[in-house]
C-alpha cells in the first residue's frame, strides 16, 4: 500500500493522499488499516495445517467433518440466481 503526504491536494476524493498541517503528522488512521489488511485472517499452525472446520470445528487434520459446507450465508442467497 503506497500513502502520499501533502500540504494540499487537488481533489479530495482520492483516499490515499493524507493532508499534512503543521509539523506533525497523525499516523493512526494512516497506519492502522495497513496493519489489519497485513495480518493473516487464517491463524494456521503449520505451511501443511488445513485448519479448523469453520463451521462445526472439526480439526481437518485429523478428520473431515460431517456439517455441511454447501450452507451459504444468508445475506447472499439472492446472488445465487443472478446471471441465470
């Protein structure tokens, strides 16, 4: 991710230019969404680890687990027709 610093810009509508006053910059809101989309969202283990069933918790190492993997979340169900 590539942030640019400046004193002005000219257009506000670009969210990767950050508006410096002063002499100090506040890095939080600059620094705090690159660390959360640089940390793996899957805790594994091991290279090889297959993990946990998210569903059930099954640990896949060991066993398949029997839940149902097809169960889509709800919110996008109207998506499974479109295009058809």
């Amino acid at each position: 991710v590539e942030t640019v610093l400046a004193e002005s810009a000219e257009s506000e509508e670009n969210d990767d230019i950050f508006i410096v006053s002063g002499e100090s910059v506040e890095t939080d809101e600059i620094l705090i969404p690159a660390l959360i989309l640089a940390v793996d969202q899957k805790n594994l283990c091991r290279d090889d680890c297959r993990g946990l069933c998210p569903f059930c918790g099954q640990n896949l190492n060991r066993a398949e687990c029997q839940c149902s993997h097809k169960t889509a979340d709800p919110r996008l169900e109207a998506l499974k027709h479109w295009g058809q």
